[in-house]
C-alpha cells in the first residue's frame, strides 16, 4: 500500500520542479510537501535560506 501512495503522489500532476535563478523566492508547507535532495554546487552558487515556523 505505501509504495501505491508514494507513486500515486510523486506522479506527473503533483510533482513541482524548480530551477532557481538569483532573486527567486519559493514558499512551501512542509505539511505537505515531499523532499528530495539534489546537488548543490555551492563552489558557483550560494543559496540563503530562512526558516520560520508557525503554530
């Protein structure tokens, strides 16, 4: 049953992808949200992030 849900939510209509460039934001819930790592050349690009938490 898990693998059925897991290919059910990482299918096509629910998966975003972005490719950032300087100045982007992006906001998600991680309630909700689905993470997967992916390299990050930090020897040609910083990246700045803030977390904040809301009860």
């Amino acid at each position: 049953m898990i693998g059925e849900l897991l290919e059910h939510t990482t299918s096509a209509p629910y998966v975003y992808s972005h490719r950032r460039s300087q100045g982007d934001l992006v906001v998600c819930d991680n309630l909700a949200t689905l993470h997967t790592a992916s390299l990050c050349d930090s020897s040609r690009r910083r990246r700045l992030l803030y977390r904040a938490a809301v009860r």
